[in-house]
C-alpha cells in the first residue's frame, strides 16, 4: 500500500494550516471519525499517495492513535471501504411492495442518494475496485456488487439467473457505478434524468439479452406488461376523475 516516507510534505494540502484541536471522543466515535478523513483522502488520491500522517492531520488526531485503532494503512483503508460498503447496502434494503421496474427505479433513488450525500465513500470505495482487485480490498467491492446482483434478481422475481441474464445485469451495475462517478464530477445532467435513463437501458440491455434467451424475454415481457398495467389504470384512474369532475 505504499510507505508513510514523505508524509509530511504530501499531508500539507490535506492538513489545510494548522492541525485541528483535538477532542475527546468515545472509541466508535474517534474510529467514525478517522475512517470518514480516511474516505476523503482516499476518494481523491491513489492509496498509496496517502499516509497515516495525512490521515491523522486531517482527523485532528496522532499518528499514534491511527496506529492504535487500525495497526497501519491497509488495515485502515480496507476498514474505511467497508464502512462505506454496509452504508450504501443499508440504503439499497427493499422497500417492497411494487413493481419490478418501480422497485428499480426507486432503488437507484436510493442509491443516488448515497452517492450525493457520501461523495467521498463512493468514490473511494469504487477507486478501490480494478486496481486493488485482489485480497481484502478486492473482496469489499465484489461483496457490494453481488449484494446489488442479488437485490435486482429478487426485484425482478428471479431465483437463479442464466448467464446471459447474469451477464447482462453485471453490465448494467457497472454502468450505474461509471454514471456515478460521471455525474459526481460533472454534474452536467438533472439526477432525476439519469435515474430515468439508467432505467430505460436496463430495458434496453434486457431486450438485447433476450434475442439470446428465452428466460430474460419472459423475464421482459413481464416488466413491460407490468409498466402496461400500471399505464392503463392510471389512465382509467384519470378519466374517472375527469367524468366526476364534469
């Protein structure tokens, strides 16, 4: 993961001027809050640019007290990815009661709420991803995605994927993590367009797969006789409405 040499020329765009006062906290609290600094750091520097010095600085804390919660960087860094982890997943639990692709839709609400609000844990759990993709850090980020794998199939009603299916909804995660990324850099789209984009090419991505398999044209039939169903009764909702106004 890199040394600690050097730390004190790269801490000094992180330590931003003089060292915060340091504050007494409980032990989860103090963890909380390295981890968080550690998030930061991480989300806008390759690992092995950042130092316990860096971190410590931007915690407020000692390079000794790091040591003391986490024994080194690694062991912090893979601490601070699965603490972004079990928050994101924690978002991602089903609301259930709906439609498939409302479910979905709503679940990338919640998703793209985390990424708003967490903006650093995102980013440097996913930064954590093909380049560490190896040992414990490789392990946090697939542990999300096949969580996420495993909350589509169960929106969707689907027990055991075959894997043109599999294949295709890995896909769509990985575009859903890239447009994440993308729109936290740039923020030149409406979020509430890209859910609905994102939506519209898992549709997409779906009807593709299904000129392949004859499970994920089922699979799409009946989202589409779904999202038809719900089309009709809003319709027949509205014209009730109508001929009781009149």
């Amino acid at each position: 993961m890199g040394s600690t040499s050097g730390a004190a020329e790269r801490a000094k765009p992180a330590a931003g001027g003089a060292r915060p006062a340091r504050r007494r906290l409980t032990v989860d609290r103090r963890r909380e809050e390295l981890m968080a600094a550690a998030l930061e750091l991480f989300s806008r520097h390759d690992a092995e640019y950042v130092s316990i010095d860096d971190v410590a600085s931007a915690a407020g804390a000692s390079r000794a007290l790091v040591y003391h919660y986490f024994g080194g960087k690694q062991e912090l860094y893979v601490a601070a990815l699965r603490s972004a982890a079990a928050q994101l997943e924690a978002r991602l639990r089903p609301q259930g009661g709906g439609r498939p692709l409302d479910e979905l839709a709503g679940g990338l609400t919640r998703y793209f709420d985390f990424v708003e609000e967490h903006a650093a844990g995102f980013a440097a759990l996913l930064r954590g991803g093909p380049a560490n993709s190896s040992g414990e850090i490789g392990e946090v980020v697939d542990a999300v995605r096949h969580r996420l794998l495993k909350l589509i199939m169960e929106r969707m009603r689907v027990e055991e994927p075959g894997p043109v299916l599999r294949v295709t909804l890995r896909s769509w995660i990985a575009s859903v993590e890239t447009a994440g990324l993308d729109w936290l850099e740039r923020r030149d789209i409406e979020r509430s367009a890209l859910e609905r984009m994102l939506v519209g090419q898992m549709v997409a991505l779906l009807g593709a797969a299904a000129e392949h398999d004859p499970q994920v044209g089922e699979l799409l039939d009946n989202l589409v006789k779904g999202e038809a169903s719900r089309s009709a009764d809003q319709g027949s909702t509205g014209q009730e409405r109508t001929g009781t106004d009149g």
